[in-house]
C-alpha cells in the first residue's frame, strides 16, 4: 500500500488524487485542503454567472468521492499548521498543488490608497472566500478601473455592470448581492497597456459583455488603430482575430440608453493613482504605442481617468511555503518532471503540479497532463518510496496531534446548509460566506 498525500483539492490536487488511483491499484490518496471546501479556484475563483465552467465541481466530485480517496479539509499545512516534515512521516509521498496564492503589483505611487484593490480580493469578496473581507468595494464608486485585459479582468468587469435580477440566481453571498445591488458604479474602463491583438482574453469571454441587458460596450476605433494587426488581421492567430472582429463591431456600433457603459482601453499603461479626499479618485495613465517588438513604449502624453473604485488584475504569483524551496524569481517549486529539487538534487518523496510547478498558466484542463507527468514521476519512484515503514491510517495521527478535519460529510452538511440558506432567502444555493458559518455547518452546529 502507497498512501500519497495531496496537498490542494482544487483541479490540479483533484487530477492528481485522479491519476494516482487510475494508474496504481494500490494507492491511497488524502486529499488535503486549508479551506473546509474543495473544488479550489473553480469553487472560488470561477465568476458565479459561469455556471457552466462551475459544473466542474460534479467531475472533481467524482474524484474525491473514490473509494481510495479521502478529503480531508481544514488542515493547515506549513507555518502554523502541520509541518511539511510531519507530512513526510505519515506519508510514502506528498505532492503540493497549491496554486498560485497572491497577486502581481504595480509596482506604482499610490497603489495603497484606499479604493484601491486587486481583482483577487474582489473576486474573493463575491465568490465568499472565508478569508475574504468586505471592504466596501463599490460603496461611493461611481467609475471604476480594471487593470488589465485578461480573462479575471473581464469577469469583474461583468460583475460591476451586472444588474441584481442577473447576479440573484447564483450562489453570491448575500452580503455581495445586496452591495452590487445598491452598487452606483455607471462606468467600468478596463484598461490594458498593449493593443487588441495582444489581449489575454478569451473571445467567448469578451463576448459576453456584449451581451449583458443594461450595459454597452463603447471601444474607441483610434486606439484599435494603433495596433498594426488591426488594419489586416489575417495574420493573428484564430483567436486574437476573433477578438479584434468583436471589438470592431462595438467601434462601430451606435449607443444606446443603457444605464451602464464598460469602455474597453488600449495602449495606456498607469502610471500613479491619485487621490481625492484620502482615497484614489483617478488613475494617470501614459499612452503607449507599440514598438515594433511585441511590446509598448511610453510617449511621454498622459490621460487621467476618474476612478473610485481600482482593481488591478495583471496576473498571480505563487508564495514560499514553509519547508519547501522556492525560486523567487519564477515564484513556483524547483523541480524536474515534477520531483521537488532541493538545491539542484531530488527530494526523495516531494513533488508538485499546477500553478507551484509550472507557474499561472494556462486554464483548468492544463492541469491534467500537469498532473499526470508528475503522477508519472511518483509512481516511478513508488517501489522506493513504499520501502519506508509509516505509522498506519494518517489520520489516526493527525487527530492524536489535535488536527480534527472536515471530512467528506462535514462537506456534505455544507452543502445542505448553502441549500437550505438558498431556500430561506428565495434563492437558489448561496454561499457561506465566512469561517464560523462554514465550521458550524460541517460539525452540525447550524449556520
């Protein structure tokens, strides 16, 4: 028997846990998570109106429900919490996939001022992370700014210019529901530093803001003509073309009464938020144009956009976690073939896959092959590994050392108390959105 443990029940802790029971008979997988909820990004990062990409949580159902596999939510791994070294001792193998945890800084004056956010604490926020705080994004906001041109980027763009009766049906938390509905914010400016064809957006994604009841697109049809693929995009790949097609057509298309406008920006990079009455009330950008590399270079002409409310989405980055290497520069784990390097030399039993391995890239089915080359790697090594003699059921000892987890029926009652909380507001599923809520579910206490 190889008893592995998998550190992370988001997709790449999932397909892990997956391709370990698939590929070897005798491998028994824990499934350890910080948070008394799996599913990880897709539960808590996934915009609540994509109910589609959220179905994913019955296939990563499926994988945690195995017979040999057992989640094991609320324990703390590292600082604080269980030590990677005592993980080692209760299991044959640990592998880390633990995501991409903080987000990318401007690296700009004013950046800290109040009002002032990155897109993963307002995604947090309306998507009822435990950790998150309400700190009154959209309270006094009447234009808000998104950094960036990604797919994070579009997401809270929609959810700002969403009206109530569209965001209800989902599972946002009250709290959120109730703040986006009285939410005055009539201008969303997402704003990227490059041009259309080099937008990280997916088109499907763009689209979507097309689509939304009280909004309109505006897009202005000089900055798109900076971008020397727009004249011609034959060239782009599929993608990109596509992207520049849909924002020709909102160049193009007349307004109309709606109460909402989302404006899609070009080649302005920010420069330094300005503050108003103690908090940010307006980003300065400089205009860039491209130059001739694939990149931007300043010209030295500047706008200033009025903005209480600033969420900069310019991308994720991994964190050290507490016994385990870290390459500072990439912010993942060393590795090779997903075996963690312990300065340049294997580490007999620790490995990693997803966004600590490989970086945040990609979208939700890269993690498979992630996963399986790393899986491929563990079960190679499987024949050493199982030589050294551990002490039985892991969870034995983790209770004898005071950790207590939520178990897959403490998850279950979870469920059931966001059902019935639904149910009790008029709603469909809603989310728990903190701590004490969640824990006094999974152990029965009520909510």
């Amino acid at each position: 028997m190889l008893r592995v443990a998998v550190v992370g029940s988001g997709p790449s802790g999932c397909y892990t846990a997956q391709s370990l029971v698939q590929l070897d008979p005798s491998v028994y997988v824990d499934v350890l998570d910080r948070l008394p909820c799996p599913y990880g990004l897709v539960r808590y990062g996934v915009a609540p109106d994509h109910e589609k990409i959220k179905s994913l949580q019955n296939n990563l159902r499926t994988v945690l429900e195995h017979e040999r596999v057992r989640f094991l939510g609320g324990v703390r791994i590292g600082t604080d919490g269980v030590p990677t070294a005592r993980l080692r001792e209760l299991y044959h193998a640990v592998v880390y996939c633990v995501g991409a945890a903080t987000d990318r800084h401007l690296g700009i004056p004013g950046e800290e001022l109040p009002g002032s956010f990155s897109a993963t604490q307002f995604v947090s926020w309306y998507s009822a992370h435990p950790d998150a705080v309400d700190d009154g994004f959209v309270r006094a906001a009447r234009s808000a700014v998104v950094i960036g041109v990604g797919n994070v980027a579009v997401d809270v763009a929609r959810m700002l210019a969403r009206g109530a009766a569209e965001l209800s049906p989902t599972d946002m938390p009250q709290p959120a529901l109730t703040a986006l509905a009285a939410s005055r914010v009539t201008d969303v400016h997402m704003v990227g530093r490059r041009g259309p064809s080099q937008a990280r957006f997916t088109t499907k994604e763009l689209r979507e803001l097309g689509g939304l009841p009280e909004a309109q697109v505006t897009v202005d049809p000089q900055e798109l003509a900076l971008d020397p693929a727009y004249a011609d995009p034959a060239a782009l790949p599929a993608a990109q073309r596509r992207n520049v097609e849909v924002l020709r057509g909102w160049a193009q298309s007349p307004p109309t009464p709606n109460p909402r406008h989302i404006h899609v920006r070009f080649f302005l990079r920010p420069v330094e938020l300005l503050a108003e009455a103690g908090r940010v009330g307006a980003v300065r950008f400089e205009r860039t144009v491209p130059d001739g590399q694939g990149g931007v270079t300043g010209t030295g002409r500047y706008e200033e956009i009025e903005a209480q409310l600033v969420l900069r989405s310019v991308g994720y980055r991994g964190i050290p976690l507490e016994g385990l290497p870290f390459d500072a520069r990439t912010g993942t784990v060393p590795h090779l073939a997903g075996r963690v390097l312990r300065e340049g030399v294997v580490a007999p039993g620790e490995y990693v896959a997803g966004w600590i391995k490989r970086g945040p890239t990609g979208v939700i089915g890269t993690n498979r092959p992630c996963a399986k080359e790393t899986v491929t790697s563990l079960l190679e090594d499987a024949d050493i590994l199982v030589r050294e003699e551990r002490p039985g059921d892991p969870l034995a000892a983790l209770r004898a050392d005071g950790i207590e987890p939520v178990e897959w029926p403490g998850w279950c009652a979870i469920e059931q108390a966001e059902a019935e909380l639904g149910a009790s507001l008029g709603r469909g599923v809603v989310k728990l959105p903190d701590w004490g809520s969640l824990m006094n579910a999974a152990y029965g206490r009520g909510f």
